[in-house]
C-alpha cells in the first residue's frame, strides 16, 4: 500500500525516567502498521557526543548492534530490525556526534560561506534532513518512525525536540503524530498510582511547543479508566488516547495489547489513514507459545558482563525465538567468568543443559570462559560459541587436546610461543578504535554434512561480524588432526569462521554474531539447533533421574 500524500512522520519521545521502553513502543508501533499494509522506517535519535556507541563501554550503553553494512549502533535497532522483520542501515541511527562531525566538516570547508553557524538553523536542519531521509537513499516511505533518545528536559536533546517540532509545524498535524512515553508510578505506602510525574513531562514538552497525541503510560500494572481521564484533562489529551502500557510477560505481547487498546487505529485517525485491519495470528500463536512453553531447559550464559543484561540483549531474544521452535522456556543461567575461575566450572553448571559463550573484548575472565568450556566439551554438554567465545573454544582445545598448554590470544598476550589466535593481516598497525574491525556482512562457506550445514540447510551463508582476531592458521593442520573440524570458512579459504567437534552431541563455535539475525518468527538457525540439542540433553537428564519436576514446574505456573 502506498501512501499517495507522501511520508508521513510519528515522534516517540520519553519522560519521568529513561529505560522505559520507548524503543519497544516505537518497534510495536511501526510491526502494527506495517501489518495494516504501510511501508515503514523505524530511525534513533541518540543525544549523545559519540559518533556511534563502537567505542563506549557496555556496562553505560548495553548491546552494540551491528548492521549489515558495518555500523555499529544502538541496542533499539536491534528491535526494530525483529518486530519489522527487515535489515536496517547506518542512516537508521543517528547520533548528536554524527551531526556535528558533519557541521564542522562543513564549516572547515567554507561551505556556509562565512556565515555564523548556529544550533539554529544549522544543527535542526542538518537532524530534519537526517529523519526525512533515513535507510537506503532514495527509497519511499508512508511513514517514519522516530525515537528520540533520553528524557524530554536533557539539556543534550534540546535540539532534537526542536527539530521535530519545526516538523510538525511544516507538515500540518494530518501528517505527524506526537506520542510521548511515560511513568505513572505506584507509591505503596500511599496506596496509589500517581499522575504528577507525567502532567510535568508533559508540560516540559508544551513548552518546547510539542502538545503529544498520544500518551502510553508505563506502569507496573493496569491503570484505571479514572486515571486516565485524569491525565488526559491535565495534559489536554483525549482520553481514548491515554494507554496504559503495563508490564507484560514478554515484550512480544506489547503490539498486542497496543491494537487491543486501539493505538494503531487512533494514530490512524489523526494522520487521516483508512487502513485494513491487520492479521496478528502468527504472533499471536508465538506469543501463547512463549507464555506456555512445554518445558524449561537451563542454557548457562558466561561472560562478563553478566550484571548487565542489556549488554546480550539480542542473544536474550535469540533465545526466546528458538525457544518458540522447541515448545521451551529457556531459562537463562548468568554465570560471571571470573567467579568460575575462582570456584570451578562445577560449583555454577552442574544441572544446566547448555553453555553459551558471548562476544566480548579483553583479557578479564577469559581463563574462566576457558575453564567453562573444558567442562561442557568433557560432560557432553551442548555449547555455542560467538567470536570471542568461539576463540576460546579454539583456545581450550589446543591447551587440553592439542598438548599447548601455553596456546593463547595475540590480543592478550604479545609475547606468546603458540598464538593459536592472530591479529587479522589488515588490522595490522590500526590505531583508532571507533569502526575499524571486520564489521558487518560477510559470507561463508559450509562444509556439507555437518551440524552447521545441517542448521542452516545450505553451504553459503552471511552473517555479521565485529572483530579484529582470528584462529591463526599456522595452526590450522594440527588442530584439524587432532579432531577439531573447521566446518566454516571464508569463500577465499583465508578465515576460519565455523568450528565443530564432530563426536560431541553439539558444539560449535562461531566467529560472527548470529543473534543479530535472528527474528521472532524465524529463529536463527544455529540458535534453534542449539536450543534442541539443549532439549535433548533435558530429557535425557530427565528420562535418566526419572523426574519430570521442570516440567512440572512450568505447567503450574502457567
């Protein structure tokens, strides 16, 4: 369906407190109007100075996702790219840092011509320019949806609220949507939920000159018709377009609960849309799969990031997805790689049915990720390694099988007698750190009949990478000798991106990032097989002790 009156815009702003959810509402959002039939653009809008989250820390920006052309951006595109079901580009995300890379740029080359470069109208024009021609250029859409990073009342976002208020001016109000995110908090001791904390945000908004549509108000539980009456009279919106927006079992629930409360159709109304109902069965049917799994199976997560679990976000849903596929509830086990090297691998992975290594960079509880994987691949127990977990694998391997007991990684150590992983060639004497690793989309070869070609059905696949190591192939003749399959490599032959041990019931180890693909509706495939063999290894457990309390277990609480 196209949208003959040209693009239309939707603004989701946040107020009270960040991490509401704001990115998930502007993924529900855009799911349930591209199931009614329109073309749909999901871009972020991050305040911050860096140029994009590449270089920050993970425990002050959580996941980095990776696109397929390389850029490295913020966690909610990972959203976007799930409920839409579609591979975004670096104009998806959108940085203050970008912004005024390019202004200065500009500046230094006379392109204003002497004129005073100023936030307005240099900076608001330069980030309209930005959301009016996000993704691939030159591709139309009947509507844009853009999230604007942080809370309304940052000094940082200042310009991204005046920039999209000067839009909503140029449009008309039948060609943009306002809708603002909100908390209506609950104080126990008062018995209450209380509505002062939204009217202010909502005040700080009109005086910047944005009067919201649409208030979604978060809150621990449903909110009453009462109060929403309340914070539509104070805030001068129309009651039916106060929606509660309570915590749900999973975030696949959202756009659901958003078409029940009829968001789709109110924004519908006011950007003048006559629109077909959409068909929700499929998600449906996920979501009823995801609240109702048949069983529980433990999956343990080592790495060390693990008390901030934004940091695997996307691992986190991989798991859901391939959960679906095995009627499961993966239950994650969070263990730190620096607590197994202090108290053993036993002590924290004795009843779980699977092991997953994470992407990570840095010495610290490498030895612990190492030790971790002895005991999976010495108890039989299913494992999955991504990039920097793959690298240990190899790295266990050639220390317990190969008699290297000194094999480690170049990027630890510089003086190493068996460096079993290497600096890539053409990262050799790279001194920047922001965008400079193998990034983005690659291909690879699959040897046939093994668990990976099995997985994926084909020997050509692409995925996405973010690295700057790899397994040194001075080495690799000793470690295909002595029972380590390289069952991936790169089309030239050069990288080994795939590696398997072939009598276990299922490990392997990859260089890329396989959860960056995955999608609600179509888990990825290594995922999938890797929560199936986990499901096997549950029900042997269980058929061995004779219990079947897990199962037990997850029938009563649902």
């Amino acid at each position: 369906m196209t949208n003959k009156e040209g693009t239309k815009y939707i603004f989701v702003t946040g107020g009270v407190v960040s991490s509401l959810g704001k990115g998930i509402a502007a993924s529900s959002l855009g799911f349930l109007l591209q199931r009614r039939g329109l073309k749909v653009q999901n871009i972020k809008l991050d305040p911050y100075l860096n140029v994009d989250p590449g270089t920050m820390n993970p425990y002050q920006h959580g996941e980095v996702f990776v696109l397929d052309d390389g850029s490295e951006t913020d966690l909610d595109l990972g959203h976007y790219e799930r409920y839409l079901d579609m591979s975004l580009v670096k104009g998806n995300n959108v940085t203050t840092g970008q912004i005024y890379n390019t202004i200065i740029t500009r500046e230094r080359r006379g392109d204003y011509l002497g004129a005073t470069v100023q936030v307005i109208p240099h900076v608001t024009e330069e980030i309209k320019n930005r959301i009016k021609n996000p993704g691939r250029r030159g591709e139309q859409y009947d509507v844009i949806i853009a999230e604007i990073g942080g809370t309304v009342g940052d000094i940082e976002s200042l310009p991204f609220l005046e920039a999209i208020r000067q839009i909503g001016q140029e449009e008309g109000s039948s060609n943009v949507c306002f809708v603002h995110v909100t908390l209506v908090p609950y104080i126990p001791t008062a018995g209450e939920f209380k509505t002062k904390p939204t009217q202010h945000s909502v005040k700080a908004l009109r005086e910047i000159g944005i009067q919201p549509n649409v208030l979604l108000c978060r809150s621990a539980t449903p909110i009453s018709e009462a109060l929403r009456q309340k914070i539509g009279l104070f805030c001068s919106v129309q009651t039916k377009s106060v929606i509660a927006a309570p915590d749900v079992p999973t975030i696949y629930e959202v756009p659901l609960n958003f078409h029940k409360s009829l968001l789709d159709d109110i924004i519908s109304d006011q950007l003048d849309w006559s629109l077909p109902q959409p068909d929700l069965s499929d998600w449906e049917k996920m979501v009823e799969k995801i609240k109702n799994p048949k069983r529980r199976i433990k999956i343990g997560i080592c790495g060390k990031y693990v008390n901030l679990k934004d940091a695997y976000k996307s691992i986190i849903e991989a798991f859901v997805h391939a959960g679906v596929e095995s009627d499961s509830e993966v239950q994650l086990v969070w263990v730190s790689s620096e607590d197994i090297k202090k108290g053993g691998a036993e002590k924290f992975m004795h009843d779980i049915n699977g092991l997953l290594i994470p992407g990570g960079f840095g010495e610290r509880g490498v030895e612990g990720k190492i030790e971790a994987i002895r005991f999976v691949r010495e108890n039989k127990i299913p494992f999955l390694g991504i990039c920097l977990g793959m690298q240990c694998a190899v790295i266990e391997y050639a220390r317990n099988v190969c008699d290297l007991s000194d094999a480690h990684s170049y990027e630890f150590y510089r003086d190493l007698k068996h460096p079993i992983i290497h600096l890539m060639a053409d990262q050799e004497g790279v001194t920047e750190l922001g965008g400079t690793m193998r990034l983005g989309a690659y291909p690879a070869k699959l040897i046939k009949d093994t668990k990976s070609y099995k997985a994926y059905g084909t020997d050509e696949i692409s995925e996405r990478h973010r690295h700057r190591y790899e397994v040194n192939n001075v080495y690799r003749e000793m470690l295909e000798k002595e029972g380590l399959a390289l069952t991936g490599v790169s089309p030239d032959g050069r990288l080994v991106e795939i590696i398997e041990i072939p009598d276990h019931p299922w490990f392997v180890g990859v260089q890329f990032h396989p959860e960056l693909k995955s999608r609600p509706t179509r888990p990825h495939p290594l995922f999938r097989d890797f929560v199936r063999a986990a499901s096997d290894h549950y029900e042997g457990a269980q058929s061995g002790s004779g219990s079947n309390s897990q199962n037990e277990n997850v029938k009563s609480s649902a």
